[in-house]
C-alpha cells in the first residue's frame, strides 16, 4: 500500500538525486512522512532510477539487502530489500594489482562481502525455485558491494536510526559493486560454504560464510525475482545480482587498503584514492 502522492514520490526522488550529485546527505524520508509504507519506498527508488537513466545510465543488475535475521529484526522487517545496479557502478580487480577507487564518489561508503550470481536465463515469478535460480546461472563470482548513504544513517537531530523506508528509497543504499576474481559453477559448488577473508589495511576486520545469507546465497535471487513479479518486472539473461552480504559492513577512508580473499575463488583488491 502507497501513501504518498506522484508528486511527493517525484519530488522525494529528486531530493536523493541531488544529494548523490552533492555528496550532502538529506534527512530521513520517514521523519517528514511517518505514515509512508515499503511501497512508497520502492516507488521513490525506482523513480530516482528513472532520473538516472534520463541521464545515460544503464541498468546491469540488482542488489540483495538485509538477508541476515540479525539485520531483518534491527530494521523491524521480515525480508530482505533490493536495489539497482547501473552502469556507473561497477569496478573490475585485475588480479594481481590493487584497483584504484575515487573516495568522491560516495559520501560515507563502507564495504560488504558477497557473492554474485550471473545469469544466462531470465527468471520470472512468482514461483521461481531455488533450483530454477541455480540452472539460470552462468557462473557465480567474489564481489564486494560498496554501500553508501544519501539519506543520513543517524537523524542529525534526535540521533534516532534510520528506518527502512530510507534505506529502500536510498537504493537499498547500493553505491558500487567490485568483480574480478574467479568464475564457478554454481550447480558444482558448495556456495553456503564459500567463505571469504576482508583485510583492511593488513588487519582481518571480518570473516563470513556464504551460509549467512539465509543459509543459500540463492535462496535471496528466487525471493528476489518473486518479489518483481507485481511490479511487471523480472531478472533478465545477463544481469548481476548480488545475493547479500556475509559480513558485517566495513566503514572505509581515503588511503584504506582492502583484500578480500575467497581462498580458492580468488581474492578482490582495492584501495580508496
């Protein structure tokens, strides 16, 4: 159910657009409009993505959010969150040499471990199975989400946390993802135990497994691809999803250094210039 009006979703919209363009973060959505629903979030998302491809930019995916139980219950919720993925967003590793990734391009980004699933076969809800998820992808592939936030995290005034109608206007707060590291079959491969390693400036900051993610990193890409069937959309032949982070997310500066090792999926590595 929606509660906020065309305009009100177009002008809330135009607000997140300008704040990425500023690098000034705006206050909560939730805070001027309690009353606004899940809904009206996904609908202010998907009207700022639509500023965004008036401008030139591509859509190439989706990104998972909030698939652990500990992030569902701290947010009040029962289900993940979704984003999208464009064009401007993606990095590629080389191996062997550390990816160079301008600080101003975010605002307050932190760093997340995932995996990526690419697909060759579109998948279309409302009933689609873990299985059909597994037989539609090409490979599966290391990638970290670098997160970021247009809608402050904590209100400025009262301190109070942000709710999940901001985060799920704020593109389910997606602002980069990273690739490069290796390809596998997901139908030959334990994805739950797929594990990674996240070294910040030398220190191990996190460890997880794939297993975090509601216990199947493919269980999200079917839950994502039903929740699409309403809206007339569907996951298509081609695009990256990001099936939710495995780790805790890292808070990164100017002049941090990460690597990410997935042991014998490869290892993604950046640093922030």
């Amino acid at each position: 159910m929606s509660v906020l009006s065309d305009l009100q979703i177009q002008q809330l919209a135009a607000e997140l657009h300008q704040s990425e363009k500023s690098r000034v973060q705006i206050e909560h959505f939730s805070k001027r409009f309690p009353g606004m629903t899940v809904e009206d979030g996904y609908r202010i998302n998907r009207a700022w993505m639509q500023l965004k491809f008036a401008e030139g930019r591509t859509m190439i995916g989706h990104k998972i959010g909030l698939t652990s139980r500990a992030m569902q219950v701290s947010s009040q919720i029962d289900e993940p969150d979704y984003g999208t993925l464009l064009d401007d967003m993606r990095y590629t590793c080389t191996p062997g040499q550390v990816l160079e990734i301008p600080f101003a391009n975010f605002i307050a980004p932190r760093v997340e471990v995932e995996l990526a699933f690419i697909l060759k076969k579109a998948l279309r809800g409302p009933q689609v199975t873990v299985e059909q998820v597994l037989d539609a992808t090409d490979y599966v592939t290391p990638a970290v989400e670098i997160i970021d936030a247009r809608i402050e995290q904590l209100d400025r005034h009262t301190k109070v946390m942000r709710k999940v109608y901001d985060t799920i206007s704020d593109n389910a707060a997606n602002a980069g993802i990273v690739l490069g590291a290796n390809r596998v079959d997901p139908l030959t491969t334990d994805l739950p135990w797929c594990g990674a390693v996240l070294r910040q400036n030398g220190v191990v900051e996190e460890t997880g497994l794939a297993a975090g993610v509601q216990g199947h990193p493919a269980i999200g890409i079917a839950w994502l691809a039903n929740k699409l069937a309403p809206w007339g959309e569907h996951l298509q032949a081609g695009e990256i999803v990001l099936a939710g982070s495995f780790t805790k997310p890292a808070p990164a500066k100017v002049g941090d250094v990460f690597d990410v090792d997935y042991g014998p999926l490869g290892r993604l590595e950046f640093t922030f210039i």
